[in-house]
C-alpha cells in the first residue's frame, strides 16, 4: 500500500524561493501542491491547484487551509496574524494526519 498523499500549500509562487519549493515538491509522488494568491485566476502553473489566500482577509484562510498538511510561507512581510485564540485562526482546524 503506498503513503497516504499529503497536501503543501505554498504562498510565494511568483518569486525566486515560492517557485523552487513547489518545483522541488512536485517532483514528488505523495505530495500535491496548492498554491496560495491573492487572484489565483492571474497565476497558472501546470501541477498545481491555486487557492485564494490573503493574509489581510482572515476570511480566505479557511478554503486555502482546507485539508492542508504543511504550509509554506514566503514573500513580502504581511501584517502580524491575529493570535490562535482570535475566532479566525485558521490553523486549529488542520487536521494533524492522525
């Protein structure tokens, strides 16, 4: 039986480091690779799904997060996320695998 596929969202898919990272993952079998974008329509790369992500609408986080194992994160400085205990962290809802 083969692993389990595991999903990585990347955000930084437009620059130097977001790019190499998801290269580098896509050559893997037992990983799918999401992107992360403010308009996900302006940005294709074959292999990868993109989802909206931005970090200043807590509102995107949900879907882009949505059965996600890692994430990536690369580009400019954002603003500082809003703390675990805020109604719109995100991250308590990823699953952990087990």
């Amino acid at each position: 039986m083969g692993e389990a596929m595991k999903t990585v969202l990347i955000t930084g898919l437009r620059g130097k480091t977001g790019r190499q990272v998801a290269q580098a993952l896509l050559g893997r079998k037992e990983v799918v690779v999401r992107g992360a974008a403010r308009n996900p329509a302006s940005l294709t790369i074959p292999g990868i799904s993109v989802s909206r992500f931005a970090w200043e609408d807590p509102v995107s986080w949900p879907d882009a997060l949505s059965g996600v194992h890692a994430v990536y994160f690369s580009g400019r400085r954002r603003p500082t996320p809003p703390k675990p205990s805020h109604p719109s962290w995100p991250w308590r809802k990823v699953s952990s695998g087990s």
